[in-house]
C-alpha cells in the first residue's frame, strides 16, 4: 500500500517534469502556470465531488501537452501523451481514462458532448475557470498580443452571425473574446463546486468589461 502511495507521488512528479518540459516556453496561453492552476483547482474540487484525485490530477497536469497549437496535430501531440504514460507504473484503465479525458475535453467545438466521467467533468471545470476572473482577463490580453489584435475595436460587431470559415479569418479584439467565448463559459460549467467559483469570476469579469466602455467614452 505504501509502495503504491510512493509510485502515485513518483507518477505526479515525473508528469510535471514532463508537462513543464512542453509547455515552459509557451507564448498561447497554454504555459506551465495555467497547468499549475488548473491542478490547484482539481485538486480543491476532486474531494468536493466525490472524484479521484489521483486521476484528475494527472489528466489536468498533461491536459495541454497534446494541444494543436503545441504540435505539428493534435493526434501527435496524443501520441506523445500516450507514450509518455505507457512509462509509468499505471494500471492500463488509469492510461486510458486520462487518454479519454484530454482527447475530449478542449472547450473550443461548442457542440461537443459532456465529458463521460466524473473526473473528466472536474478536470474541464478547472481549465474552463482558468478562462474566467481576472487571471482570465490578464491571460486574454497576453494571447490577443500575440495574435496581434487591438484590445478593442468600436467597429468590430461580435461575430455571432459569421460561418466558422469567416469567423476563423475574421479580424477580432480581446475585448470581442470576452463576449465571444469567455462570457459564455459560465453555463457551461459541469460541477455544482465550479459553479459557485465560476459565478462570482464571472461577475468580477462583467464589471471590468463594462467599466472597460464607460472608460472608453470617458464616462468614468
Ligand atoms: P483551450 O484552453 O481550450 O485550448 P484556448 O486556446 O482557446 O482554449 O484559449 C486559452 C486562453 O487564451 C483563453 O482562455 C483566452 O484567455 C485566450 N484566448 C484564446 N483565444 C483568444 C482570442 N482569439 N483572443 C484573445 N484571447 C484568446
Ligand atoms: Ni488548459
């Protein structure tokens, strides 16, 4: 029992020695602190929902290394995911539930269906409450940098109307991914303990968009 324990920490630390090795460098959004938060919310919210912490901990720790943004597809970035994992002492269900889990869980196609698993469900809680709160706000301005978007553009309509080609080459701002994506994540949520966190992010994130356009007509 206690080597297990022992092999279960092993485990933990050479995931975030991996995950660190991928994502130190990266400029998108998906660096290693995100991971690190969205682990910290995992680990808080596990327990509340009756999930195994072992397993959401590990899922969220590798959630991001197979991203498309991070490597040539995403189904060679979940390769490299898998051969990863087929290093360690697992149990081959561990392996395939958090292969399950990060092949599923990016929030970007709208339509996707719910994650099937309870720990899957609190994984994707904690990356989605990454996205809400002023740790959001600052990350939002960062990718928009990036990307090479102005902060904010009057003429730019929120682009609900476009098909997903125009929308996909279409000119956009940080403050139009505020309304387009992150606005909306709130009622997206899976879990009752993310909610509650979700809901007071979200107002703290309506306040500061709203005191963002009286600022720009000098009307605060
Ligand atoms: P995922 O974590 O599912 O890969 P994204 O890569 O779409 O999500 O986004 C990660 C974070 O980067 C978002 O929470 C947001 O803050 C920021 N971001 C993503 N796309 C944009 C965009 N077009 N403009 C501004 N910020 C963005
Ligand atoms: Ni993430």
């Amino acid at each position: 029992m206690e080597q297990h324990e022992a092999d279960r920490r092993e485990v933990l630390s050479e995931a975030e020695r991996f995950a660190k090795s991928v994502l130190e460098h990266d400029r998108t959004g998906h660096d290693w602190w995100h991971v690190h938060r969205v682990v910290k919310l995992a680990e808080r919210m596990a327990p509340e929902e009756g999930a195994d912490v072992f397993i959401c901990i590990l899922a969220a720790l590798l959630h991001d290394v197979a991203d498309e943004k991070l490597n040539e597809s995403k189904e060679l970035g979940l390769r490299k995911v898998g051969e990863w994992l087929a290093t360690q002492p697992l149990e081959v269900e561990e392996v395939e539930h958090v292969m399950e889990i990060i092949s599923t869980m990016s929030f970007n196609a709208g339509s996707n269906p719910p994650m099937r698993t309870l720990e899957g469900r609190v994984v994707q809680d904690a990356d989605r409450l990454d996205a809400i709160g002023a740790i959001a706000i600052a990350r939002t301005f960062v990718y928009a940098g990036w990307k090479g978007d102005p902060i904010h553009d009057p003429e730019l309509q929120p682009r609900h109307a476009m098909t997903p080609d125009e929308y996909r080459h279409g000119k956009s701002s940080a403050i139009n991914h505020f309304h387009e994506k992150l606005l909306k994540l709130k009622d997206r949520i899976n879990t009752a303990s993310a909610r509650r966190i979700a809901e007071e992010r979200h107002r703290y994130m309506e306040q500061y968009v709203e005191r963002f356009y009286q600022e720009w007509e000098g009307n605060a």
